[in-house]
C-alpha cells in the first residue's frame, strides 16, 4: 500500500472516516497525564517528548532502546525498531485486533497531520505548490538540489517545508547540526544558505526553548517507512500526492510537481477523510479516562 493508492480510495472511505471523526471521545490529554500513563505501563526510565504530528507523542527510553509512540487518549501504542512500526498494542482492558485497512489509515492520517508551523518552510515565488522535503545537509545530492533551487528562485512557484537530517545518524556531531539548524533563530535562511555551501559545521542554537532535534526527522522516516515507503534523500512529497526523489534539473523538477491528475494532497479537506482523530481517539470509548487506568 503506498501513499497514491491511498487518494484512489478518498470516494470509498470518506463518508466512513467522516462519520467516525464526528461520534463523542473523551476531552483531550496533554503531555502530563499521557506521561503518567507512560510511568505506570514503563516505570520511570522513559521519557514522553510530543511529536511534530499533532496528538501523537514519544517514548524513549534509554539510549539503545528504540523509541515508541503514544496517541493522545493513551489507547495506542506503536512500537518500533527505530526503523518502522512493528507493533501495534493497546493498553486498555479488552483490546481487540487491528485490521490492515485500520493501521494502513492511521498512519497515512499521521502523515496528513503533521504540525507544519514547526518545519522550516522557504518560498519561491508565490509558493502555490506545497511541497514536504526529506534532505540531509550533507548529502552530495541534496547541496546540489538546494544550489538548483537558489538559483531558480522567483522561476518556481513552490512553498518548502523541510525536514532537516543527516546522513550519519551514528555521528554525535551530525545530530548535533541537526538540532542546531531546526533551532536557529532563521532557520530558513541557516538551511539553505549552510547547504548552497555545502557547510558542514552549525553553530549551537541561539533559540534555547526549542526542542527539535534529530529524534523528530527520524520520526518521519518511521512514518514514512511503515506506509511502505523507500526513503532516501532528498525525498519529497508534493500536493499532487507523489513520494518522490526530486531532481536538480529545474525543468524536469517542474513536470515532477505538475505530474499528477489532482493538486489535493495537502489540501485542508483531506483532514476531515484523515483527521487526527482515527489515532488520537483510536477506540477511545473502550477505556477509561486515562486508558485501562482508575
């Protein structure tokens, strides 16, 4: 199952998911009770970190553990191997089995809810194609991807928002420019000019509250993987629904964004066929407040 047969269903699974999203669930948790959920399933050697996909938060543990993911009311928890979801549990009293189709529509409506005020976002022109960019500051070809883009400037018509990462995550110092360049007070200007120039050393993050890092861009990649998705960098999505590896030619990298029958991707419509809600609230009505917890 990829992400286009996902927009060939929209017709059949609207009116169900419509539906689904409007029935009664519990008021909605925060960071606080969820981590006391956590602390009563794990002990207290986790830690909950929110996501940068709306009512879907983290668990990490140690620094060999791979990290998991909670969804709002504490009824979900997928579990991975840092790579993709490999388990899906629930704790509440009677958990019952999770269909293919079910865990196939969570996933995509985590990718359609992604908090896109938190990514670094370039514009081009009157940015009329939104565009979600996988790239990695040092990868050959994503300097030479970013050099096209600069060069093209107002000849493209496309609203970035970019994912930043590396392609050394066992390197410390890599991670570190991660954070450093999601953190910096323009991170706009840092991605892209620290890219053209192919720089590999960031300065420390003058923005001390600011909690992005190398864990968020790897939670792309878990999502994105577990759709059955190859990742590679650069790795774009654009609003005409196609995953794909964005080329350096500025003319054939504008036929990629102009590919496609349908511009709705990203549209605000999908979220009511795949609101937050089919993981937030997954079967919410069969637990108690804070999941299987008094």
């Amino acid at each position: 199952m990829n992400l286009k047969s996902y927009l060939t269903t929209i017709a059949k699974l609207g009116l169900s998911l419509i539906v689904l999203s409007m029935t009664a669930v519990p008021a909605q948790a925060d960071i606080t009770s969820v981590s006391a959920t956590v602390k009563k399933l794990y002990g207290n050697k986790n830690v909950v970190k929110e996501t940068i996909f709306k009512d879907l938060y983290r668990i990490e543990g140690g620094p060999n553990e791979a990290i998991y993911f909670i969804n709002d009311s504490a009824t979900l928890i997928l579990e991975t191997n840092n790579l993709k979801v490999t388990n899906w549990s629930q704790p509440v009293q009677k958990p019952s089995a999770i269909s293919d189709q079910e865990k196939s529509k969570i996933l995509s409506a985590i990718l359609h809810n992604i908090r896109f005020d938190k990514l670094i976002q370039i514009t081009q022109g009157k940015g009329a194609n939104k565009v979600l960019l996988l790239s990695a500051y040092d990868c050959p070809f994503c300097i030479k991807f970013e050099q096209m883009l600069a060069s093209a400037g107002d000849k493209l018509d496309v609203s970035f928002f970019i994912v930043p990462d590396t392609l050394e995550s066992d390197n410390p110092q890599r991670k570190q420019n991660v954070q450093n360049i999601w953190c910096a007070a323009d991170n706009a200007k840092t991605w892209r000019e620290g890219v053209v120039k192919a720089s590999l050393q960031y300065p420390v993050a003058s923005k001390s509250d600011c909690t992005l890092s190398f864990a968020d861009a790897r939670d792309f990649q878990i999502i994105l993987r577990s759709l059955g998705l190859r990742v590679g960098f650069p790795f774009m999505i654009a609003d005409n629904g196609l995953p794909l590896t964005p080329t350096s030619d500025l003319n054939a990298f504008k036929a990629q964004l102009s590919s496609g029958t349908h511009k709705q991707f990203w549209v605000p419509e999908m979220l009511s066929v795949f609101p937050s809600s089919l993981y937030s609230q997954f079967r919410a009505e069969n637990a108690s407040p804070r999941g299987w917890y008094k």
